[in-house]
C-alpha cells in the first residue's frame, strides 16, 4: 500500500514536470500525426460561474484523462486545482469542470489547463499516458463592490454558429475590444440536440475562439434545449448552480434571476414519447421563485433582471407561454422586477409595462439575416443602459432605466 502511494506521488511528480515543458511538435498541432491516436484538447478551456472569489474551468479532451488547472494571481501559475467528488480525485474521463475558489476579487489571474491520458489500469496501478497543456490565459475575478459592468446577449442562434463572430466582430467586440464582462446564450442555440459535437461546433467552440477562455458566459435553457436524444446530456458541459437550470446570482449592482420556460409543448405531446414533466417542473421553479424574491441579495439590490427564454407575455398562446404566464407573472409583478430579458419569438420587440407586466421586456430576434440580434446592457448603481442592435447596425430597441426608489 505504501509503495503504491509513493509510486502515485513520484508520477504526479513526473505529471508536473511536464507540464511545465513546451508542448510538442504533435501536441501542438504541427505534425501530421493522426488526432485521432493521440490525445488533445477537443474544446476549451471555457470559464463558467464567475464570482469575486471563484471561477469554474471547462475543457474536453478527447481521451479519458487526469486533468488539472496551474494558475495564480498575476503573472505567476504556483497553485494547482483538480476536480474531486466524494474523496476521489476526477479522472478517467473526458469533461473536465475544476472551480478555482478562495481568489482575490478585482484581481487578474493566469492559468492553463493540463491533461495527462488514463492508458488503462492494472489492478489498483494507473497507467498514464502523455501530458498536454494549453497557452496562457487570464481572467480578472469581480470587485467586490463592483460598481458597473457590460455583458451581451444572444438568443435563438439554431445551430448557426457563425452569428457569434458575425454579431461580435461588426461591433468590433473582439481581439483587445472585447467591451463586455460576460456573455449570455439566452435559449435555443440548436435546433436538436443530438450529439457532443453538435454543442462543441455550434456553440463551446466559436464562443471559446473569440472570448470564453478568458470571459465566462451563461446558456439558459431554451425549449429547442429540451429536443433530441442528447439533451438530458447537456448539464455535464456547462457549471450551473446546484446543477439546475433555474438559480439566481449577483453581479455588481444587478440580481440576476435565472428562469427556466421549459418546452412550449404540453407535456402530452407525441413529439417526447411521453417523457416530459415540464408542467411539474415549472411548478418547482415558482415555489423556488418565491423564496428568492424575498430573499436579502434580491431585496438589496439596485436592479432585478430576469433572464428567460420564452417571455410570459408577448409571446403567443402556447401551453408554454401560458403555464409560464400563471404561475411566474405573478410573483414577478409583485417583486418590482427591473427588466425581463427573452427570446423564442424570433421578431425582436420591447415592451413597455403594461397592465399585465409592471416591468420592461425585451424579446430578441431570430437566426436569420435581418431578424438577428445583439443585446447590449450596461449596469450601473443608477442605471441600466440597454441597447439591441441588428445585424445591420440598426437599434431595434432600447431603454435607460433609473434606480427605483426602495
């Protein structure tokens, strides 16, 4: 047993020996050599849950690994993090989620991500295999008093990938202009889901090329999420709180709350096979949702946005639609909600309170060229700074929304 342990910790050792080596010719991806014999990194990394304090790390390898993160404040990488899960460090597998926690906020990071391939086991030994490493990158954590931020949002991409650098690089929202803190993929960036490199092609990737190494971003559940033999999979590739769709987190000035509109199907509907429980699902959700519009972080703080993909008004008849009407209107009107953020229509629009909603809403467009959309939003401590602006240039809708009096 000891001699086992002390053979594990002199390969950890080894492990981290080479990670500190440049990588290779074929690592890099200058040799000719087969990706498909030898591993690599199939996406990332991507930053999920960012807090002033902590931050999730995603990557996928193609090979089962021992996978971890070297990173420090500055410019130095001292510290090291693995996931683990019940006492046993993660490994032999593909999709790696470590979370960096105890960061100093306001504070710029580095780091690079490492994976050395599992080759198989032996009896209680682990035979390991070559180890590859990623560049550099950084992120800064949030001030704890942050005071303003910027963020953009997407909604109803459908498997066209290209809209993200299309949007991004006509507002010159990339390279060393990347004028926003996080980004949000407000539902249905596919049409069905039905394999991994659907969601690395269509949506980890592009993201990960132009910012997502360096700044998190958000995907919410959309009802097209919901579609495909591959969907009950989708958790496993993004950090959502608890492991849910719907949670609410504070940015800066804004609380944000996350809600989850589910499929705009009844739950009887021959599409499923009968395996959906939406209905009992929103249910949950509005019982959660009460709780968290009483609650401190929601009640002192300067603006309450809601981010949901099918809006409960303004977004036709469906049992969706409807069921999401009855039992989150409600509780929304009644909890002096700043702005509400959705899509699912594909015809961009806001809407000024009405009757039936006391708050703004703001329906973002579709996938299709002349109907596609970029939601800009600046937070400040005494106003909220929207903008959506079309794919030609054109602002489609905006509001300037003051503090309100407590």
């Amino acid at each position: 047993m000891l001699s086992d342990r002390r053979s594990f910790l002199e390969k950890m050792s080894q492990i981290g020996a080479l990670s500190l080596l440049p990588l290779s010719a074929a690592q890099a991806g200058d040799s000719n050599a087969s990706l498909e014999e030898k591993n690599h990194f199939v996406a990332g990394p991507y930053l999920q849950n960012m807090g002033t304090n902590e931050v999730t790390i995603m990557w996928i390898t193609h090979k089962n690994s021992f996978s971890w993160v070297e990173y420090g404040a500055g410019t130095y990488t001292s510290k090291r993090e693995f996931g683990y899960n019940n006492g046993l460090i993660e490994a032999n597998n593909r999709i790696n989620k470590v979370t960096l926690s105890g960061l100093n906020a306001g504070t710029e990071h580095k780091y690079k991500i490492v994976s050395t391939e599992i080759t198989g086991y032996k009896g209680s030994k682990v035979e390991f295999g070559d180890t590859i490493a990623s560049a550099m990158f950084g992120f800064k954590t949030p001030a704890e008093n942050e005071e303003e931020f910027k963020m953009v949002i997407f909604n109803d991409i459908h498997d066209r990938p290209q809209i993200i650098p299309q949007l991004l690089y006509r507002h010159g929202y990339t390279g060393n202009n990347r004028d926003y803190d996080f980004v949000v993929f407000n539902g249905d960036c596919f049409d069905w889901v039905t394999e991994e490199i659907q969601m690395v092609n269509h949506l980890i990737k592009p993201a990960t090329d132009i910012f997502a190494s360096e700044i998190p971003f958000i995907l919410t559940q959309g009802n097209h999420e919901c579609r495909g033999s591959f969907s009950r999979h989708i958790p496993a590739y993004y950090a959502y709180p608890e492991n849910k769709y719907y949670y609410a987190f504070t940015r800066g000035p804004v609380r944000f709350v996350v809600l989850d509109s589910g499929e705009d199907k009844t739950d009887d509907s021959v599409e499923y096979g009968g395996l959906s429980a939406f209905d009992r699902y929103r249910e949950v959700q509005k019982k959660w949702l009460e709780k968290e519009v009483e609650s401190t972080d929601f009640k002192k703080a300067d603006f309450r946005i809601v981010l949901i993909h099918i809006s409960p008004y303004h977004s036709g008849d469906w049992h969706g639609t409807l069921h999401c009407r009855e039992l989150f209107g409600p509780v929304l009107n009644k909890a002096k909600i700043d702005l509400q953020i959705s899509g699912h229509t594909h015809r961009y629009a806001t809407h000024e309170p009405d009757a039936t909603h006391n708050y703004p809403i703001v329906i973002g467009g579709g996938p299709l060229e002349g109907k596609r959309t970029l939601i800009k939003l600046h937070a400040t401590k005494k106003h909220l700074d929207l903008k959506m602006i079309r794919d030609d240039g054109e602002v489609v809708g905006k509001f300037l929304l003051a503090k309100k009096g407590k």
